[in-house]
C-alpha cells in the first residue's frame, strides 16, 4: 500500500497520467488517482489500467483519506509531501515513512524502459551533433554563452519536439570550472574549451551526455581531441578515467567500487581534490535516479541498472573537464548507450 503525491514521475509510471494536482493511492486490491476536475477527462483517457479508478475531487487530502481509512502501514516518500498534509493525514491513518521508495522501485529498469532510455540518448547524439554543425558553420567569434545556451535548447527540443532533461550547461574555459556552471557573458574566440552538458527526454524518459571540446573554428563533440599541452594532459586523465570505469564495472560491485576506479585514476595523476563530484547518477523518468555512483553508496550494481560515468577536474578560475556517457549493465558488464 503507497500514495505519491508531488511527484509526477511516479505517477505516471504507476498510472500512465500525471498532473500538478493530484494523488496516486495503491491499495492490495485496487488503484485511485485522485485530481480535481481540471484533470479528470484527460487522467480517464490516458489511464487505460481497469484496476485504476479516476476520483474528482475538490479536496484531494480528505478523499484520500476517505478511501485509506482502516489500512495499515501506507507507505509514502516524507520529501515528497508537505508539514500540513502530513499532519492532516497522519491523525487518521497509519503511515510509514520510505524515502525516495519510488526511486528504490524503478532501480532496475525493464526492457522496454531500456529502450526508452537508449532511444532518448540516440536522439541526445543526434542534436549534439546538429549543435556541433552549427558552432562549425556559423560565425560564432565573441558570441556569448547565453545565446550559445540559447541555441542548444533550439538542436535539444528539435524546435519544440522534445521535453529537455534539464536546463543545459555550455560553459567556457573558466566558467567550466563550475560542474553546474549557469551562462555567463563570456564570449567564445577560437582557441577556448567548451562543456556542453545536456540532454533530452523521449517519452518522458532521459538522456544525459557531457562533452569537453576544442574550438577552432569549428568544433566536433567527440571523445578524441587535440587540445594545448597543459590542457591535453587533464583531459586524457578523465577520459581514461571514464574509460576504465566502463571497462571495469561490474555487476555485483558496490557502487562505491565504480566510484572508487575512476577517483583512483585521477587521484594517482595528482588531481583527486579537483574532482569534486560523484562518478554518477542513475536516470530514467527523473534524470537523477538510484544508483548514486559516488565513493559512499553501498548499493548493489545489478543488470538492468542505467547510470552515467561522469568523472571530472576541475580547475578554479582556470579550466573544467567532464567527460560522461549513460551506461546499462547487462550480462554483468557496462555497455554504453
């Protein structure tokens, strides 16, 4: 027994529908999404499931209660809802507390969200590229990142065709230092470093990539570039990072291990303390999703586990190096998407 609320990835994953305003309710033996009548048409024709009766409601806490009442131990994700809701709720029924329990429900991934998952990153690939074009064939010289920013979103949706996984970094040189870096003024010339972090999402489901590159008047998202000595000696350190973290994953690993290959090999190269993030995240309807590949996740890796391998240096006011590619175990191997 469960009930989400806030959190519109799990209701559609429960139900096939989700809105701002509404309350997934999963009992032994039956469902109820519960939304106002803003929301009911739409939720009866997009959930197909018999087992899942449509509520309109103008109150959507006291029905849920309504329907709750007598059953013990609902589980519910503490983050995910409100101090008065909880209060509200918890004078009536008997709740358990779980957090990210959805999450910890999705970990591992079927077949069909795989696919999902891999079409999603294809079509990130695809726009990439297309961005990449544009760098190369435009007379881009002193434009700033904002509008650098602005032009990936355009390559990214396809002119609206698709959701964004999330707001997109392009950071220069410096401003790259920063793994969440927001656009600045700054102006590209040829010569600078380019971080494009971005992805997309294809019915409803992420993708993710990062790219470190050159331009030089024209620019290609590949792992292979040839860039100034100094700045060439800390970019093949994360990628081979990256790439022995792929090699060496293994289901039945902590999470921890993953995280543990790739900090090692940037550690004995003399940069450990400008890797200032984990190795990467789990993806699927939310772009961070379990497992967290960081150096103190204990969790299991199993086949069907989607994540990225992320790992970076950064380098205060100077330069920011990431590499990153979305992973699947399977056959108790890493397999890039």
């Amino acid at each position: 027994m469960l009930f989400i609320t806030n959190d519109q990835n799990a209701m559609f994953y429960e139900c096939n529908f989700s809105c701002d305003n509404g309350i997934f309710f999963k009992s032994n033996e039956q469902s109820f999404f519960i939304t106002d009548s803003r929301y009911t048409l739409e939720a009866k024709e997009k959930i197909k499931n018999k087992n899942i009766e449509v509520i309109t409601s103008s109150d959507l806490i006291t029905d849920l209660i309504k329907l709750a009442k007598g059953i013990d131990n609902i589980i519910f994700d503490p983050s995910q809802i409100s101090l008065e809701s909880y209060n509200k709720i918890s004078q009536t029924l008997n709740l358990k507390a779980e957090s990210n329990f959805h999450q910890k429900l999705r970990i591992i991934k079927n077949e069909n969200e795989i696919k999902m998952i891999k079409k999603s990153q294809e079509l990130n690939k695809k726009a990439f590229k297309n961005f990449a074009n544009f760098l190369s064939n435009n007379k881009i010289n002193g434009k700033n990142e904002l509008f650098l920013n602005f032009k990936a979103r355009e390559f990214l949706s396809n002119k609206g065709k698709y959701n964004l996984s999330f707001d997109p970094i392009v950071a220069i040189n410096h401003n790259a230092a920063k793994p969440h870096a927001l656009p600045s003024k700054d102006k590209i010339k040829e010569g600078d470093i380019l971080l494009f972090d971005a992805g997309i999402k294809y019915k409803r489901y992420c993708s993710d990539m990062t790219r470190t590159a050159i331009y030089d008047g024209n620019i290609k998202f590949t792992k292979k570039q040839k860039m100034p000595k100094k700045i060439q000696k800390i970019y093949d350190i994360v990628l081979k990072a990256q790439e022995l973290a792929i090699k060496k994953a293994r289901s039945g690993m902590k999470a921890k291990e993953i995280d543990l290959i790739a900090r090692d090999y940037i550690s004995n190269a003399g940069y450990g303390k400008f890797f200032t993030h984990s190795t990467g995240h789990g993806i699927g309807l939310d772009i961070h999703e379990l497992p967290i590949i960081s150096y103190k996740s204990e969790t299991i890796i199993e086949d069907g586990m989607i994540f990225s391998i992320e790992p970076g240096i950064y380098l205060d006011n100077e330069i920011g190096i990431r590499i990153e590619d979305l992973v699947v175990m399977k056959n108790g191997k890493a397999e890039i998407l």
